[in-house]
C-alpha cells in the first residue's frame, strides 16, 4: 500500500520557487513575523477559523478533547506500536509470519477498544506479509521498510515554529508521512507544507512529497485505510505561511479574536466559547 503511493507520489512533477524553500528561513516570505513557537496544527488545520483556539491557549486555557480527538490518538498509538512490535520481533530473528501470530495472541491484551485491535491485526498483518514478499523475492530480512513509522522530531524554530515538532514519519529521500483520522481535506496537505518547511530550514534538502495515511470507518465499524499522495509545491507552502502569518499577527495584536460564526464540535474549546466566556 505505501510502496504504491510512494510509487506514484515521485511520478509528480512540478517546480518549487528557490524562495519558497524552507532554508530560506532568513528571507520573505519563509522568515517569520515573530519567533513564537508555534505547532503546525495550530496554523494549517484552522480548527477555528479566528484562530480563538491559538488565542485561548496561549493564555493557559486548557482545552477538553472531544471524541473525534481521542479516537485520533488512538489511532496514532495504533499505528506506531503496531509498527514497533513488529519490527522488534523480526529484529529478534522471528520470522513474518511467526512475528504475525504472536503479535495476534498478543493483540487481546493490549486494552483497547474492539476496532483499535482489529485495526492493529490489520496493520501487523499487511506488514508481515510485505517484509515476507521483500524477503521472497529480494532478498535480506525484510525488515527495512519498517522504520519509517518513527514519530520523528523536527526543529522548526527558524521559521517561528516550535523547536518540538513531530512528524509521524519520514520515507526515503524527501517524503513526509503524516497519519490521520477521519476527514481533513485540504488542511492535512497544508499541514504536510509546514513539516516539509521545517525539515528543510533545519537539513538543507529539499522535501517535496508527502503523504497521508487517512484512517476513517471507527469506532461504528471496520476500520479502512486510504493512501493520499501529494506533491509539495508552490501553492500548499504560500498557504501555509500565509496561515502562520495570519495567526502571528493575531498573538501579536493583543486583541480577544471574536468567537467565530461556527463553531466546529471538534475544537478542543467547543465547550470554553459555548459554555463560558474563554476567560
């Protein structure tokens, strides 16, 4: 599934302007405003489109997770341990198969809601059968493919982002992988602009392919897993930027941001605007 979308994803093509690279930190439009350390959820996912959210926490507001919320770091815990636990065995010498039934024995201890473990047998399952078809036909343990499933740490300070970023993996040369729940549209690919930005301001080489890992179907069924592609070109990263300006100016404006006409139930302040005055 992933080799797939890498295979399609370096089939793009497209040009992205010098000036729009993230080692240009020191230079408009990548260098920032202000230095405020800024998360790239904050600025591309716009839960709040007055950016009242990045307001209330930054005054110590804590927010309250909704469901949506939760079952996306259940997904995330998912994913990477089913990763973890996999290539710890392989790496002890099981094979994939015997890495996949132990794993599966395993799976009902694990705490977790129904669909959480048939999404972990699911993941274990398609990932043994890769590292054994890699092993068949090409040689070696298989075990390669596996590390890119990391959480790896990014430094985006340069760029008035945080020196603390994660992103959920990085594949190859150049590609940024990021796991979500649900819908996201196109947030999630401005999202991808941010962490490729980052890497770039902080290693110097260019990162122009993302992709993201669309969990979606729980917690009422089976879990579906789709693949999306994306090319990081010119348009994602001007919006982006234009996104971290925009809440730079609102940190910086010493201003309340009006609640927005619509609040989506997926905000972690939902009940801070509704249910009191934020303060």
């Amino acid at each position: 599934m992933l080799r797939r979308a890498l295979r399609r994803v370096r089939s793009y093509s497209g040009e992205v302007p010098g000036e729009l690279r993230g080692w240009r930190w020191d230079e408009p439009p990548v260098r920032p405003r202000a230095y405020l350390g800024l998360g790239v959820s904050e600025v591309a996912y716009a839960y709040c489109p007055t950016f009242r959210d990045l307001w209330l926490r930054r005054r110590g507001v804590v927010g309250e997770a909704s469901g949506p919320v939760l079952i996306g770091r259940t997904v995330h815990e998912v994913f990477h341990r089913a990763a973890w636990d996999l290539r710890r065995l392989l790496s002890r010498g099981l094979s994939p198969w015997e890495a996949y039934y132990k794993l599966y024995g395993w799976s009902y201890r694990l705490g977790l809601p129904r669909w959480a473990v048939d999404l972990y047998r699911s993941l274990t399952l398609m990932w043994a059968g890769e590292s054994a078809a890699s092993g068949l036909f090409y040689g070696g343990e298989g075990v390669g493919w596996l590390p890119w499933l990391s959480e790896y740490r990014v430094d985006g300070s340069l760029l008035g982002l945080s020196s603390r970023l994660r992103v959920d993996a990085l594949e190859g040369a150049g590609v940024v992988v990021e796991v979500k729940y649900g819908g996201g549209g196109r947030r999630h690919a401005v999202g991808l602009a941010g962490y490729a930005l980052a890497l770039e301001s902080e290693f110097e080489v260019p990162y122009d392919y993302g992709i993201i890992v669309r969990v979606s179907g729980v917690p009422e069924g089976r879990p579906s897993v789709r693949v999306e592609p994306f090319f990081i070109g010119a348009e994602l990263r001007r919006e982006f930027l234009e996104r971290r300006d925009e809440a730079i100016d609102v940190l910086l404006s010493g201003m309340e941001p009006p609640r927005p006409a619509r609040c989506p139930r997926s905000c972690l302040f939902y009940s801070v605007c509704n249910g009191g005055d934020g303060r």
